[in-house]
C-alpha cells in the first residue's frame, strides 16, 4: 500500500527555500506552463529575475503566480504560505489561528487573515450527489454554556432562563447533504423553512438520487420530485428497515462538530460558509495524497479573491 502522507521530513526536502516554494506554487497553478491572467496565453512569458514576476511576451503584462487568487498582493513569503498550507491540510481536524500563528512566527492577525484566506482556496463547487442522498441540519456552533444558578435556595431572585434549543436557538444553522459512500455538500441556511431548505438543494442532488432524511415538514417537497425516506426521530426511529440508515450525514455533522468544540471554539455566522466548506474539503479529500490536496487547494484558489475589508466589515 502506498503512503499518502507527506512527512515533515519530506516536506522541507520538498521545499527548502523560497525559490522552491515559489516554484512549487507555479507548478501546481499552471502544470502546462505560466498562463497571462490578461490575455491567456499559455507559456507565453519570460521570468523577470530582478523584481521577481512573469511578463507576458504577447500583451506585456506583468503577473506572478498569486494574481487572481486569495493570495494576491500577499507580504508573506511563498515559503510562509507552503508551510501554513502543509499545516492545515495535514491536520485532521484542523488548525487555529493561535497554533498556526506560533507555528509560523507571525502575529495572531497575520495568522488569521492568512487561515481564512486558505479556507476560501479550499472552497469547491458543490457536488452532484445520486444515488442515496442522506440530509440533515445541523447548528454549527459550539453549545452555550449553561447559566448560573443562584448560590443560595432561599435567594429571592428568578431563575435564569433555560438555554433556548431546537428552532428557539439562534446559533447559525447549516444543511448537509451526503451521498451514501461518496462525498458531501454543505449550505448555510437562515431558517429550517421550506423555501431556504429547497433553495439550498438546488443543484445539489441528481434527478435520479434518492433523499434521506427526518421528519422536518421542510423536506416534504422532495417527494414530489425524488423517491424520499424519512424517519421520525422523536419516536426513537433511526434507521429504516430497508437498511437506509443516516450514519453518513451524521459522521459528519459529529466531525465538523468536534472541530469547532476542540479547535475553533466558536464560529461566526458571517465565516461559517468557509469554515463548513474546510471541513467538506478535508471530508471529500481524506482518500487523495498529502501533495495532491496541497496542489488542489491552490487551483482551487484562482478565479477567487478575499479582502481584508470584507473578513473585518459587518456581515
């Protein structure tokens, strides 16, 4: 059996220097050669050595190989950026922005700007799911702490209010479709209303698929256009006799959950797309090679930009 893993050891063989660095990043962007970002041409551009950038010979445009992608415009050494990408992408549940920043000797909000920048290159269109798909939603936050209770019995003050749950939480809501032994979709939705649930499985499952899930009244539509199995959980129903059990959508739901319990602790509704969209990534990636995600990550980044403004801006 072949290793997919990249070792620490290999990684540094692998990259030894910024020039390396650089050159790796060329490579997994423009297997055939540096393509002009202006006029598209293919291995059409000669290497300017003394500012360190591509022109093209054909419209004579400068570009280097962070143009068009999170990366743009970037401070950071290419080096920086390989060594944050081989952090995230090797861990197993991923990295905070405290860890990553002490990893790579750089302040916290160079490390967090630089962590949701990688996340944005690890967004993918979303999958065509067939066959069995199992859906399910999801509250993609940490639990609430529970409150305080008073210190005496006989203190006169009110009881704290219990902690709201099911639809009375206002903790950001995702839905998840996951194809039976295949990959995974994820959704931020406002609401577990009809239409939000509906406008989020557009495009996400194939006409012949099969849907999978409970018994919200917001998934009723989808049996009249696909076959649709449901199971009423609050009559202690998991699974059906057909063996269409939901431990696939579930297995997720418990991965992105221990992930933001054990590293991220808390998840913004403004962020939480990226944040569902790592951990999809990292789900549908498990099986490739440590080099192939790396490489992956970094065409999945062209075509994208993430300013500073827009992280920091009201959501």
């Amino acid at each position: 059996m072949i290793s997919t893993a990249l070792t620490l050891r290999a990684f540094h063989d692998l990259f030894p220097d910024e020039d390396a660095a650089r050159a790796w990043f060329e490579r997994a962007r423009w297997p055939d050669g540096p393509i002009c970002p202006v006029c598209g041409c293919v291995n059409h551009a000669c290497w300017l050595r003394t500012i360190r950038r591509w022109q093209c010979t054909a419209c004579y445009r400068q570009f280097s190989v962070t143009a068009g992608t999170p990366m743009h415009r970037t401070h950071l050494p290419m080096l920086t950026w390989a060594q944050a990408i081989y952090q995230i992408v090797t861990s197993s549940k991923g990295i905070s922005a405290v860890k990553l920043s002490e990893i790579l000797g750089v302040s916290y909000q160079t490390a967090w700007y630089l962590r949701h920048r990688i996340r944005a290159m690890m967004a993918e269109d979303s999958p065509l799911l067939s066959n069995l798909a199992e859906i399910d939603k999801t509250h993609a936050e940490a639990t609430p702490r529970k409150r305080a209770k008073p210190e005496r019995a006989d203190d006169d003050c009110d009881p704290p209010p219990p902690n709201p749950e099911g639809r009375g939480t206002k903790r950001p809501l995702l839905l998840v479709a996951a194809e039976r032994g295949g990959e995974v979709a994820t959704k931020v939705i406002p609401t577990h209303g009809k239409a939000p649930v509906a406008q989020a499985l557009d495009g996400v499952l194939s006409a012949d698929a099969r849907a999978m899930t409970d018994g919200l009244p917001a998934y009723r539509h989808l049996g009249a256009e696909r076959t649709h199995l449901s199971v009423n959980q609050s009559q202690r129903e998991y699974a059906r006799t057909d063996s269409a059990t939901r431990h696939r959508v579930e297995s997720f739901n418990g991965f992105l959950g221990r992930a933001v319990v054990g590293v991220f602790h808390f998840v913004s509704p403004k962020h939480l797309g990226r944040y569902a969209g790592e951990a999809a990534f990292r789900w549908n990636r498990k099986a490739d090679a440590c080099r192939e995600r790396m490489a992956m990550l970094v065409r999945g980044g062209v075509g994208r930009t993430l300013p500073y403004r827009f992280l920091t801006g009201t959501a």
